[in-house]
C-alpha cells in the first residue's frame, strides 16, 4: 500500500503543477499586470500609481524565465507562492489572504459539515426505502419526486424558503451570522435545510440505482432461495457490498468541505469560503481567486487518494498495488 500511496501522491503532484501552471497562464498571460492593477485601483489612476501597485504585488517582474533570470520572474514566484502557501495579499483590499482563508473556515465548516452529515443520513435510508419497494407505487413515486427535485434550481429553493420560512413564519432570519453557539444553530438551520433538500433528489436516484444494481446480483438471488427476508438481504448483504460506489460519492465530497458552499453562504450573509471565492469573483481579486482555484485542485486530489485508499478499508478484495 506504501508503494500505491507515493505513486498517487506523485500523480497527485503532476496534476497539481499542471493546475498552476494553467493558473499563471489564464490570470497573467492572458490577462496583463496592467490589467489586474487597474481593475483594483480604477480606470482613471496615474500611470506611476499603477506602477507602484504593481511593484508592492510583485507584478513588476518578466512573467517567463529568460537567460540570466531564471528566479526574477513571476512564473517562479507564483510557484513558490503556491507550493510554499504564501499566498500574499488581496489585490482588492490588501488584506493577507491566508488570514482571511483562517477567519472563513470556520463559518464554512459550521455550515458544510452538518449538512453533509445529515444529506448521507436522509439519502441513504429514503434510497433504501425506495429500492426495498422497487416496482411498486412507491418506487415511481420516489423516482417521480427525486427527478423533481433534481430538476428544481438551487436558487427557487433559496428564494422560496427565505420568503415562506424567514419572512412568512419567521422561524429563522433570513440571512446573517453569529459564531455564539447559543445562537449559531438559528443561522445555519435554514441553508442547511436548503442544502439538503437540494442535492436529496439526486443522492436519492444514484444511491437507489446502486442498490437496484446490488439487488439483482447473482448471491442476492441465492439468498431469496435460501428464504432469507427481504430486510436483512437489504440491510446486510446489498447495503454493505454497494459501498464502494457509495463511498466514491461520499469519501470525494468530505475534502470540499473546506471551501465551504458558494451559493448559500453568498445568499445567507455567512462569511465563509465561499462567500470570500464569490467576493472576489465579483470584485476581480484575481490573487483571493487563484488561491481559492489552488486550494480546491488540492482538496481534489485528497478526495481521489483518499476514496481509492477506502475501498481497501472496506472490501477485503480489492488490493492497492
């Protein structure tokens, strides 16, 4: 397993080195230093304001290596920046990026990880459900509903339930946040409630398709011969060999966590990751967003390395070599 662990590490490497570099490309090849200074300070700055912007950024330097320079440049310093997560400051307003990735984290956990916990805790049991009733009214109507849901945009869930839950009942505030844990739970519970409702109708079709896919395996049908009930080739023998594709769809997602959800946390006024990635989307902070992109193709890579390193955990047969 040690050998399978540094040779997707070393795979892992590659893509990450490949991400940069098409980073660089997009943010400083296609779009000059010039540019970048003058989409943070304004159209009508003086040139020698501009220049000394783009001295305090680093963005004075060659942006390829040339003969003589081959450290004085910025593609070297965007490495180094990246690899070494010194992240510099925003070019919106200055601020350290990585202080600001520090204060988000939090807001953004507090709101990702209930929500992925409670999505596997209703999707699972519901997909169950739906393909122990395979065939039959309920199935249809559980397949109905999912392809509903999937169809819905996130953004009527978020409009819907702010006007009917927050400004209708008034059972929750409608956007806002508070780290105090006497009232932290009033903020988060409405997008997470979103999230859930969200993303149930495609967990529920994938897992249900899974389990349909488990349920007419050859040892399953043995089983039925054998007398065993219905519940028990469910719970025990189709729910614990469709983990691995389970799994490929859980274990993935857990690394994401971090970089929080962009809609629902720019909706609802919660001032974590995702919120900092849409801010600076919306106000051409190209150093905040290059370091967001950077920070996902690593979560990305952890999230492979970490469901191939499950499915060993799980199914005794499969061998990472």
């Amino acid at each position: 397993m040690g050998a399978y662990v540094i040779r997707r590490l070393s795979y892992g490497a590659v893509v990450v080195f490949g991400v940069l570099f098409l980073l660089f490309i997009l943010f400083f090849a296609v779009t000059s230093p010039d540019d970048i200074a003058r989409k943070a300070l304004g159209e009508r700055v003086p040139p020698a304001v501009v220049e000394q912007w783009k001295v305090n950024h680093g963005y004075d330097k060659p942006l390829f290596p040339a003969p003589g320079h081959w450290a004085d440049n910025m593609l070297v310093e965007h490495y180094r920046r990246m690899l070494t997560f010194d992240f510099g400051r925003s070019d919106a307003d200055d601020t350290p990026i990585l202080e600001r990735i520090r204060k988000g984290m939090g807001p953004s956990l507090a709101l990702t990880i209930p929500l992925f916990v409670l999505s596997v805790l209703v999707a699972i049991p519901l997909s169950l459900l739906v393909a122990f009733f395979r065939e039959t009214y309920i199935d249809r109507a559980g397949v109905i509903l999912a392809v509903l849901a999937m169809s819905v945009s996130v953004l009527l869930y978020i409009i819907g339930a702010q006007y009917l839950v927050g400004k209708v009942l008034h059972w929750f505030p409608i956007s806002g946040f508070d780290s105090d844990p006497r009232v932290i739970v009033r903020f988060l519970a409405l997008p997470i409630m979103i999230g859930v409702a969200n993303g149930l109708g495609g967990d529920i079709r994938f897992y249900r398709t899974v389990f349909l896919e488990e349920s007419n395996t050859d040892y399953v049908r043995t089983a039925r011969a054998k007398g065993c009930g219905e519940i028990r080739i469910m719970s025990r023998h189709v729910f614990r060999n469709s983990l691995i594709p389970l799994l490929t769809r859980i274990v993935v997602a857990i690394p994401f966590l971090f970089t929080g959800s962009l809609l629902l946390e720019s909706f609802f006024g919660i001032p974590g990751l995702g919120a900092i990635t849409v801010d600076a989307i919306q106000g051409n902070d190209f150093s905040v967003l290059r370091t967001m992109v950077y920070i996902g193709s690593l979560l990305f890579v952890v999230g492979q390395i970490l469901t191939d390193l499950s499915y060993a955990l799980v199914d005794p047969r499969v061998r990472l070599e």
